[in-house]
C-alpha cells in the first residue's frame, strides 16, 4: 500500500480539478470554480499526463475535449467522486449533525404541477430535511444519478435504464389537446377525416423531439397520419401551455399539468378520439445504503 501511494498518479484533489475541466470544458472557467488560477490548473491536469503517459485532453484556443483516454477515466472518476461525496455527506449528516438533505432531479419535460405530489407530503412531516432540486434533462438526471450526485431522479425513461439504476415509482401520465378557444368551435364542427386534415395545417407548439417524452409523441401522432411541423419545440409543457393560451398554437399536453393555469379563458380542451400517454419514474442508484431521510422521501411520494 505505500508502495501505491508513493506512485500514485494522482490523488482525489487533481482527479477533482480534472473532471472540473471535463464539466466545464475550459481551463479558466475549472480554474475560477475551484479558486485557482488557469495557469495553476494547467499544471496539475499536465502532471496528471505526465504520470500517467496518456494525454486526456485536447486543447485548442477556443474548447477543451477528451481524448478517448479521458473519456474513460472520466466517466470512471465521475461515480468515484460521487461516493466519496455521498460517503462524506452521509458521515457529516450522521455523526456531525449535519443539516440532512435530498437532492432530486426533475426533468424539464415534467410539468412543475406533478411536484406537489413528490414534495407536499415530506415537507409536513420532515420539516427538519432539506431539498435540493434540480432542473435537468432526462439524460443529465441519469448521468448525475450514476455519479452519486443526485439521490433521486423524476423522469420519462429511455427504452433501457443504465443497470446501475433501478425504479422506485412508476405512474402513467395522459395527455390532452388544448388548442386557444377560438379555434373550440370550428374544430367542433369536423368530421374526423377532416379534423385530422385540419389539424394537421394548423401552427404547433411541441414538446422538443430529442427528449424521450417528445420522440414517443412523434411517433404516436405519426401513427394517426397527423404529421406536422412544428412551428417551435420546447422542452417544458408548462411554457407551452402558456404559449397556446395566447394563440400561438396547438399542443398535446400532459393532463395533470394544466391544474396549474386554474380557468383560462382563452385556452380549451379538443376531443380527440385517441388518447397519448407517457410513463413517469422515479429512479435512483442501485445497491446503495438508503440513508433514512431517502427512505421517508421515498414512502412519502404520492400521486
């Protein structure tokens, strides 16, 4: 073991400075996080190719990327600091009374109207905890998850979670099309063929195609032959809701999250004679002792 470390490469400090690198994707942005000069930095991400015999990273004047060497090692560094960190965490929560706290992420495809249902509950009866949330895409939440730096995770799943995670919840979430009121009448009077024809020219605000929510929705409304292009796509269905309700559009939105818009006049509900739904998880890491303020989050959830 002296041996080890007297050869070591580097310790947790350089591998922390270099995955600060990675996050930010420059030397002098890393640098201003950790209260280091770019220079400083410099020095020690250079060390740590030194001693290894690999270069990890390629610079240029204007961005920083990582060799395939340093895909690797960050990916696998990532997760070793995020147990150190929750290991730290959990030992100052336990032993130094610590403030206890839950870190969630939401996905920014989920309607801020499902987090009465995650929070409400935990809040009243564990005043005590504290609750970090955060706002992130799907594929983010899951990366932060694996790296222990999230707890729990609220998000629609890709077709194949990474093995490392398991689910803790499972809820189905149904969608409806909202349209802005004075399009209501006319779109009564359709038949179907030509309400799907008619749909189909009208301006649509959508969820964005690259989230998992937005790729299972193109594909739902293609199978009905209503395929349209957007006029813009976003990645948060509260905007859109918002954005309909003015008149800029049409939108298939979650059902829960127009709770939150109480009775807008100018914004309606279309029949519409098939129904989209997306599931929902909670997710987090696997094998992984629970520390008892996750254990109550958890049992608390409601939907």
């Amino acid at each position: 073991m002296n041996e080890f470390l007297q050869k070591a490469p580097f310790d947790l400090y350089e591998l922390s400075l270099f995955n600060l690198v990675v996050k930010h994707r420059s030397f002098t942005k890393a640098g201003a996080a950790a209260g280091l000069t770019q220079s400083a930095i410099t020095r020690q991400i250079q060390g740590m190719e030194n001693s290894l015999g690999v270069d990890l990273l390629e610079r240029t004047t204007r961005s920083v990327t990582l060799t395939k060497a340093g895909e690797f090692l960050f990916h696998e560094s990532s997760r070793l600091l995020g147990d150190v960190d929750h290991s730290l965490r959990q030992l100052k929560e336990d032993f130094a009374n610590a403030k206890k706290e839950v870190r969630v992420g939401v996905s920014r495809s989920v309607s801020l109207a499902h987090l009465p249902g995650f929070f409400h509950a935990n809040l009243r009866v564990h005043p005590e905890v504290n609750y970090s949330v955060s706002n992130m895409s799907s594929g983010e939440i899951l990366a932060a998850l694996e790296a222990n730096e999230l707890d729990l995770g609220v998000l629609c799943p890709p077709s194949r979670l990474p093995r490392t995670l398991c689910v803790t919840h499972r809820f189905s979430d149904a969608f409806t099309l909202i349209a802005p009121a004075e399009l209501a009448e006319i779109y009564s009077e359709l038949s179907k063929p030509s309400a799907v024809a008619w749909l189909a020219r009208q301006t649509w605000l959508l969820i964005d195609e690259k989230t998992n929510t937005g790729r299972k929705l193109h594909r739902w409304m293609g199978s009905l032959n209503l395929k349209v292009e957007p006029a813009m796509q976003l990645d948060s269905f509260d905007l859109i809701i918002t954005l309909v309700s003015v008149g800029m559009g049409l939108s298939f939105v979650p059902v829960r999250s127009l709770s939150l818009f109480g009775r807008k006049k100018r914004l309606v509900r279309l029949p519409f004679p098939n129904r989209f739904e997306r599931e929902l998880v909670v997710a987090m890491r696997r094998h992984r002792k629970q520390p008892e303020q996750l254990k109550h989050f958890i049992r608390n959830i409601l939907f």
